[in-house]
C-alpha cells in the first residue's frame, strides 16, 4: 500500500516498460502500410468534363485595350486618360481629383480688403498732392518768410521728398491692388482634406 497522507506512489506514476519476449508478427503492420502506400504510383488526375474551359473556367476573350490601373476597357488605344479613374497612360501616373472648397462673399471681402485699402490710399495720397500744386504751393510761396511751414513747403528739396512719398506710396499700394483685382481676381482654391 502506499503513504497513508494521500500522496501518489512514484512507482506508479512511471510509464511502465513494453513487455519483455517475443513479438508478435503483425505488430509493425502500420510502419509497412504506410511503406506500401508511398511505394505506389501517384494517381493521375481526372478528366474534367468541360476540357474547353480548363480547372478553373477561364474564357478565352479577344485583346481590348485596357487601363492598367482599373484594367476597365478604354475606347481606343490611342486614348491617353481612363475615363474610369483618371490614370494617364502617357506619363504612367494616376491624376488625383482634388475637393476644393467653396469661395463665398465673406471669402472675397477678405481677399479684396486689402487691395481697396491700398486704393484708398492711392487715392488719398493723388489728391494731396492736387491740393498741395493748386493750393498751397501759391500759398507758401507768398508766405515763406513769416511762416517757417510755409518756408519748407516752398522750398525745392521739399518738393522732391514730397514726390518720393507719393511714388513710395503709389508704389506700395498700387502693385498688390493691380495683382488682386487684375491678375489675380478670386480667392486662391483651398483643397477640403477628409
């Protein structure tokens, strides 16, 4: 018997040994069958009962062009884009449609504020310089030896800072209103992303 506290006789838990003696004649009966079966010649495959179509049904069909990206059937083979998806069979490269963004009116007052701006100082600056040849420019000349701003008016130098002002000015403010609302007049396009 074993230990009385329950535990497992080691002895038993071993395998045990095959039995010593002779063997009898059919024991290795399933090593030599499988010998035999790889011994035999492998069978050859059945006839298909549709010979045209071959294993798996293909159909022979005539060559039409095709797009090599969609492989959709083009009109011609001539024709440079797939109408399908936009591949160019010239360059070899797929065109991406781009999503653009509507512009509204809030979209082109942002865009044309700061070419009316630059107007209106254009303007300003014009009519300062008529007011200043018809107006004070007389006004100085008498008055240039009682007034000190009459004097500087007056004075040739002056005149020429004048003129540099006014070209900076024209200059500044006359090429972004000529670039947005001759060049370039809608906003530019922003592509929606998803």
């Amino acid at each position: 018997m074993g230990p009385s506290c329950g535990a497992k006789d080691v002895n038993k838990s071993l395998p045990q040994s095959p039995p010593k003696g002779p063997r009898h004649p059919k024991a290795n009966r399933p090593i030599l069958q499988n010998l035999r079966r790889l011994r035999k010649k492998p069978e050859k495959p059945k006839p298909d009962d549709d010979e045209e179509g071959g294993a798996y049904g293909a159909v022979v069909e005539e060559e039409v062009p095709r797009c090599p990206n969609c492989v959709q059937e083009l009109e011609s083979e001539d024709q440079v884009i797939c109408l399908n998806c936009g591949f160019n069979n010239r360059t070899r490269t797929l065109n991406r449609v781009k999503r653009i963004q509507h512009k509204g009116f809030v979209d082109y007052l942002k865009w044309y504020a700061y070419p009316i701006f630059c107007t209106i100082m254009i303007i300003i600056t014009a009519s300062l310089l008529v007011l200043y040849y018809v107006r004070y420019r007389s006004w100085a000349i008498d008055n240039r030896a009682e007034d000190t701003v009459a004097w500087l008016l007056a004075n040739q130098v002056s005149q020429i800072y004048i003129w540099v002002a006014a070209l900076t000015v024209f200059w500044k403010c006359g090429k972004p209103a000529v670039m947005r609302f001759i060049v370039n007049p809608h906003p530019p396009e922003e592509e929606v992303f998803k």
